[in-house]
C-alpha cells in the first residue's frame, strides 16, 4: 500500500514537472493510450508522436534493438528540441515499448 502511494505520489510529481515543460502535448487523442499502464507512457507516446514525426514518418520502436535507441535518441531528441526532461519520459516510453 506505502509502494502504492510513493509510486503514485511519484506520478504526480513527475506529470506536474513535466507538464510546465510539455505544454502543448500533453493533450492525448488516441484512445489505444487508454491502454497504457500509467500517466508517464502516455506522456511518453504523447512526445513521440507530436515530436517525432516532423522530418519522417513516425519509426516503428520494435524495429531497433535498446542499444541503437541508446545512441538514436539522444540524437534525435537534439533534434527535435526536446527538454531534457521530455527526453527522459520518452525514452522510458520506448523502454516500455522494447518490452511489451
Ligand atoms: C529535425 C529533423 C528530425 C527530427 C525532429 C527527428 N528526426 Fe529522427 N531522423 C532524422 C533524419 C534526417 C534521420 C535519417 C534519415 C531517416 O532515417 O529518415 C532520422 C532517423 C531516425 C531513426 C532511424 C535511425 C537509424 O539508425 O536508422 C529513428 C529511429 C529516428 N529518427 C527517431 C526519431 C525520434 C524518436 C524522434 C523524436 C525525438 C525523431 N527521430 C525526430 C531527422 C529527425
């Protein structure tokens, strides 16, 4: 129950942070988010698909392996002028993504 509360305390914490800095794309319309385990991810789903899509078609996640999105992401996150802190829930968005 206490790991319940920090976890969810912790959500908050990082969505209210996040949130000053994410601005335009917190807003979610794909209703597959629904689906999504906690606020984070959705978030995390949320950038990718407001920010990563601007030079190319959206990639899909499943086809490089955890090493390549180690040195791919904070390239492209340079490029997409992502906080650092909206770098950070996206790549735990991919994380997850690499593991479901
Ligand atoms: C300013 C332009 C730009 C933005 C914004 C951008 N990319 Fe890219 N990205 C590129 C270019 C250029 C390439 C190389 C050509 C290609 O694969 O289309 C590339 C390639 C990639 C690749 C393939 C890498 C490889 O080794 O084959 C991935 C994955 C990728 N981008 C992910 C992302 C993600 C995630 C974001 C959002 C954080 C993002 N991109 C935002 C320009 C951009």
């Amino acid at each position: 129950m206490k790991k319940a509360l920090f976890i969810f305390a912790t959500t908050i914490l990082l969505t209210s942070c996040s949130e000053k800095t994410v601005g335009t794309v917190t807003e979610v319309k794909d209703v597959k988010d629904a689906a999504l385990p906690t606020i984070e991810l959705t978030q995390g789903k949320s950038i990718y698909q407001n920010k990563c899509n601007q030079c190319h078609e959206l990639k899909v996640i499943d086809s490089f392996t955890t090493e390549r999105w180690n040195k791919i992401l904070p390239d492209m996150a340079k490029r997409a002028n992502l906080a650092s802190s909206d770098e950070a829930i996206l790549g735990n968005y991919i994380t997850w993504e690499l593991s479901n």
